[in-house]
C-alpha cells in the first residue's frame, strides 16, 4: 500500500512539474503540440511571455526564443555605384523576432544562425541595389541617413499593395518573422587599388605644386641677389672711387712734402734717388747690367768704395 502510494505520488509529482514552464525575462515561448505550432482561435501563434505557465506534459513541448534585439556584424563587401566606382562598405543590422511562430518555421526550428545567414543575403541584396542608384558624392555625404532608411524601409516592406493586402512579400524580412529595427554604415571606404591610385595622384599634384612653389622661390631668390649684387657693386665702385680720391691726394701731398723738402738739399734728393734706382736695379739676382763703372750712375757708389780703399 505505502508503495503503491509512493509510486503514484511520484506520478502525480513528475505530472505536475511537467505540466508548467518558466520563460525567463528576455525570451519568449511558443508551444508546440506533435511538432505544430498552436494557435489560439484567431489562429495567431500563441507567445508566452516572462513568467510561469501551464502546458499539457508530455503532448506539449515548449520552444524559447529570444525576443531581445540582436546585433549582426556585416564583413565588409565591395558595392558599385551609380557612376560604377568600387566601394568598400561596412555596416551593422539591429533586428528582432516580430513572429514568433513563422520565425521558428523559416529558420529550420528557431536557429539564430539560419536566420542571420538569410538576414544577410536580404540585406546585402537591397544595399547594393540602392547604392547601385547614388554615386559616390551622395553616398559619403547627404544622402547616408536616407540610404540606411530606404534599405531598412524595403527590408520591413511587409504587403503588397493589391486586393489582398493581408498577403506576405516573400521579398521581405516579415516572411521570415524577422524586424529591421536598424540599419547603420560603420564606415565607407576606397579599393586599396584606389586608393593607392587617387593617393599618387594626389602625391604628384602636391610635388607638383612644390616644385612650382620652388621655381618661384629660386627666380625671387635670383632677382635679389641681383639686385644685392648690383648695390654692391655700386657701393663697393664708391668705395675703390673714394679711395683712389684719397690715395692720390695723400701721394699730391707726398710728392708736395718731397719738392719743398728737396728744393732746400738738391744734394739729399739726388742721393736718394740713387738709392732708391740701386734698388730696383739690383733687387733680383738674375738682372745683368753692362756700364762703365765711371758712369754717373755708380757715383756713390764709386765713392763709398774710394774711401774704403
């Protein structure tokens, strides 16, 4: 008997435990009985959201989603633009599940994987359609913001504009129960190869502009070192004038003192003239002179020698 009750208390426990679930904060869950999604009368999908509830054990499983905005990295891809110029785009997607139940059955079970890998797809195929129609000059300036939101607003297009507007576009992201919640470019770049080239080009025209900056810098240098070299040619003119001015004065002046002074000794004055031709006469040794020695020009010296003798 007490183990028969055991045995059915256990039951009733593993029954009971079985039959309620938790959803934590951030996620949400969906029921499925024998594979399918349940639905309540309106067929909509039943979302469970934060807290405890009840399911039928064993017939029931639950499926927790993540309800919390996800952030998507995008590797940076090559685009063309309207002028067909290479662009070297990187960017990033804030999305979320919008339905639960056609999110679970696009994605193969709810893989965040799965649904990113189509999220990309979608994503890169509407960006380079709309930048496929600006070029580069509207792209890195005005008209980014109106990119993004041009490509978030085609990403959560949801109908189609006819009779049966309750219908899904394939082509959007609600037919995966996915929401854009936004769309944002980190960062637009050239192709290294255009860069490099738009680089050099921009090298040779600054060396170009150097050289010519130069060019002009020498030609002003020439001309005033032309003008410096003619003032100086000018003052240093002045100068040689001024000094030759003055040099011939003082020999005047020399040639003054001498007269007077030899006018009052002949004698004096035609002795050192005498001195003054021995030395130009003998000052170097290869000079060859035949004269008499009894010309008047060896008078002192003829003298100085009769007195030695």
């Amino acid at each position: 008997m007490n183990k028969a009750f055991i045995c059915l208390s256990s039951i009733l426990i593993l029954l009971f435990s079985s039959s309620f679930f938790v959803v934590k904060e951030g996620e949400r869950g969906i029921v499925l009985q024998f594979g399918r999604v349940l639905r309540n009368h309106e067929q909509k999908t039943l979302v469970y959201n934060p807290g405890l509830h009840f399911k039928i054990p064993f017939l029931e499983t639950v499926k927790m989603l993540d309800g919390r905005i996800h952030t998507m990295d995008n590797q940076a891809d090559r685009f063309v633009t309207k002028e067909k110029k290479d662009l070297i785009v990187d960017s990033y997607i804030k999305w979320r599940i919008n339905d639960f139940s056609r999110y679970y059955l696009a994605t193969g079970g709810g893989d965040i994987f799965q649904a990113e890998v189509l999220l990309k797809r979608k994503f890169s195929d509407r960006l380079r359609s709309e930048i496929g129609c600006l070029n580069v000059k509207e792209i890195v300036t005005d008209s980014r913001g109106r990119l993004t939101t041009d490509v978030l607003n085609s990403l959560n297009k949801g109908t189609i504009n006819s009779e049966k507007a309750s219908l899904i576009n394939v082509n959007s992201m609600n037919a995966l129960g996915i929401q854009v919640v936004d769309v944002r470019i980190k960062q637009i770049n050239l192709p290294f190869e255009v860069s490099d080239a738009i680089y050099n080009r921009m090298r040779a025209e600054r060396e170009a502009v150097a050289r010519s900056q130069r060019s002009q810098g020498q030609e002003k240098a020439e001309k005033l070192r032309a003008v410096a070299d003619y003032k100086s040619s000018i003052i240093l003119s002045k100068a040689q004038k001024e000094a030759l001015v003055i040099k011939g004065q003082g020999e005047a002046a020399v040639t003054k003192l001498f007269a007077e002074n030899f006018s009052n000794e002949p004698d004096f004055y035609y002795f050192i003239r005498s001195l003054r031709a021995y030395e130009n006469s003998f000052k170097n040794n290869g000079n060859i002179m035949l004269i008499s020695s009894d010309n008047e020009f060896f008078k002192y010296i003829n003298k100085v020698i009769s007195i030695e003798k």
